[in-house]
C-alpha cells in the first residue's frame, strides 16, 4: 500500500516511541517524537511504505540488461554479471559494505553479492535475499527480478531513513540458484560455525509478483511466519502456507544448516484453485505464473499489487525482526 499503510499507527515520518501512550503524551507536551522515549526504553521505526514504483523502475532496469545480453540474465552469462553490477552501484552509492563472492559451476564463474549496513549487534544478523540469476529462456522478471528489486528497495530504504537498528542488517543476491541454489549453498558452506550462528533469521524473496498472485508466507520459523502474517493481518489479505516445493529456494541451504528461516511466495506453476480465486481474486484454473521459466517472463508478467504488497512486507519484516 502506498498511502497510509494501517500497521503505521501514528503518522510521525521515520519514527514511532515504542508504545502509542508514550508518544500520545509526548505530542500533548509539545515534545518531539524522536527524543519521546524516557530513560531506559528504546525508540521503535516503524518500517516505510516501499515505493512500488521505485521496485518498478528496478525490473526496468534488469529488463533493459537482459535485452542488451542475449535476452536473459542467466548463470555464466553476461546478462548476470550486469545485473550483479547495478544492484552493487546502488548499494555502494547508497553506503553499504558490498563484497562479490565468487564461485564456479557447471564451468561457469559465478557471483554472490552480500550487502552489509554498517552498525548494529554483528553477533544478531538478520539476513535478506534473493536469487538475481534467470534461466536462460528469459529475463526472469518476476522469477526472479521481483525479489531481488523489492531487497534491493528495501536496502535503499534503510539507508534513506538512516535506519540504525540494533541488530545488524545483511542482504544478499544469489548466483546460480536455477542450477540448484549453487549461490547460497556456496555461501553457507563457506560460513564459519561461528559467523553461521550469528544469523539469527534469514528472509527468503524467489518470485513475489506473480501475474495471478497467490499469498504464501513460508511456514519454517514460527517467529517470521508470525511477522509476515501480522503484516497481511493488517492489510486484511489472507495467506496460505507456502507447499509448492518446500526447500526449492535459497532458504533450504540455511535452514539445513539450523538458522531461522522465512519468506513470501506469490505462485509458480502451480494452478489457482476456485477457493483461491474466490479469497484472492484472479484467475482459477489457470498457474500463478503462467509465464514461470519462459520468455514470457518480462516485465509484462507482473501483479503491481502483489509487489507492492510483497515489497512493503519485506520492509516491515526487517524493520521489525531487527529491533
Ligand atoms: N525457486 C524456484 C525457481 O526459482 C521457484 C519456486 C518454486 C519457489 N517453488 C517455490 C520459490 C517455493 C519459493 C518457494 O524456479
Ligand atoms: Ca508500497
Ligand atoms: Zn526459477
């Protein structure tokens, strides 16, 4: 939602105090939000409306780069490697810490990219991600375009809100996920145990704007499900629990090796039921994607209400399970 989003209680830019009480007798004594919390409790952001236009303009983008490399942005390809490269030039204009993990597979060289937020508790790392790979039958707009750029936008906005939370903020684009979540798998072989347990959460995006959107909230960690189902409670958008192909995205790597994990899913080429269209709108009888690793996967293949709504959920999920 663009405009007055129901879970922002109190309308104050940035900052809310961490109980509407307090800041009720902060406005009525003339004193400003941001310094309303007393001694001792701490000020709560409340997360901001993602522009989808901004998610928007970022699918353009990776659009224009798989029309300008053979028309797709797949592992090993050239089309992956520019978009690896404009997501990492936001983010270091935007001031985070950006590293290029690199690995081979199927005698290609692949890339991760992993985006810190300087500040917070390193040993309390909340994790964000996406696969920024395609196949290689097109540009992989809403698989997966979709979550990369609601992550990407999320990122930016942390930094636009100077954000400073008190756990620490990490993101990141997998490489490879279409030949079998190479990317993330890489990633997670390559932690330390000790640097592995200090991700305390890790938020899987893969395809989040689905033309015929479904809601599925992933269902592994109790405490995220929970966060991703209070954002839709607010919204009055019923979920389902995500079941189509359990562990097929880069969260199964970092479940198996024991951190929380959670997500969204708006559908792939699984069929829309009656009792879903009914609750959903949309088309029954018909996949989520019709358009799931085919050409057709171009900007054209996108709900600009599920991404919205996909993207504001990223938002508040990192802005809540962070502080
Ligand atoms: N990961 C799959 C892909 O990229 C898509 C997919 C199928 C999926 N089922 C899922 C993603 C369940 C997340 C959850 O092709
Ligand atoms: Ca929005
Ligand atoms: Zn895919």
């Amino acid at each position: 939602m663009e405009f007055g989003a129901p879970h922002m209680k109190l309308s104050v830019p940035g900052r809310v105090t961490a109980t509407a009480v307090a800041a009720t007798v902060s406005l009525l004594a003339g004193g400003s939000i941001a310094g309303a919390a007393p001694a001792g409790t701490s000020a709560v952001a409340a997360a901001p409306d993602i522009p989808v236009a901004n998610v928007k303009a970022h699918l353009t983008q990776l659009q224009s780069i798989a029309t300008a490399n053979g028309g797709n942005r797949a592992h090993g390809r050239a089309g992956y490697r520019a978009s690896l490269d404009y997501v990492k030039a936001k983010l270091d204009a935007a001031g985070f810490t950006t590293t290029v993990q690199q690995f081979t597979s199927s005698s290609r060289t692949g890339y991760n990219l992993i985006a810190d937020w300087p500040g917070g508790e390193t040993n309390q790392v909340i994790m964000s991600g996406s696969h920024l790979d395609s196949v290689t039958a097109g540009a992989g707009i809403n698989d997966n375009g979709s979550g990369s750029a609601a992550v990407l936008e999320t990122a930016l906005a942390v930094s636009r809100a100077g954000f400073h939370p008190t756990k620490h903020l990490r993101f990141a684009w997998w490489g490879a996920e279409e030949l079998g979540m190479v990317g993330s798998k890489y990633y997670v072989n390559n932690l330390s145990t000790a640097n592995r347990s200090k991700i305390k959460g890790y938020l899987n995006f893969d395809m989040i704007g689905s033309p015929n959107p479904g809601y599925f909230v992933y269902d592994d960690d109790p405490g995220i499900e929970k966060t991703f189902k209070e954002y839709y409670a607010g919204l009055g958008v019923p979920t389902e629990i995500e079941t189509e192909g359990d562990g097929r995205s880069d969260h199964a790597p970092f479940k198996n090796a024991g951190v929380p994990v959670g997500g969204l899913f708006s559908g792939a080429d699984y069929i829309k039921t009656a009792a879903q269209a009914a609750k959903w709108g949309g088309t029954s009888g018909r996949a989520f994607d019709r358009c799931y690793h085919s050409s057709c996967d171009t900007t054209a293949n996108i709900d600009d209400t599920a991404l919205d709504r996909n993207s504001d959920a990223v938002a508040y999920a990192v802005w809540g399970l962070s502080q």
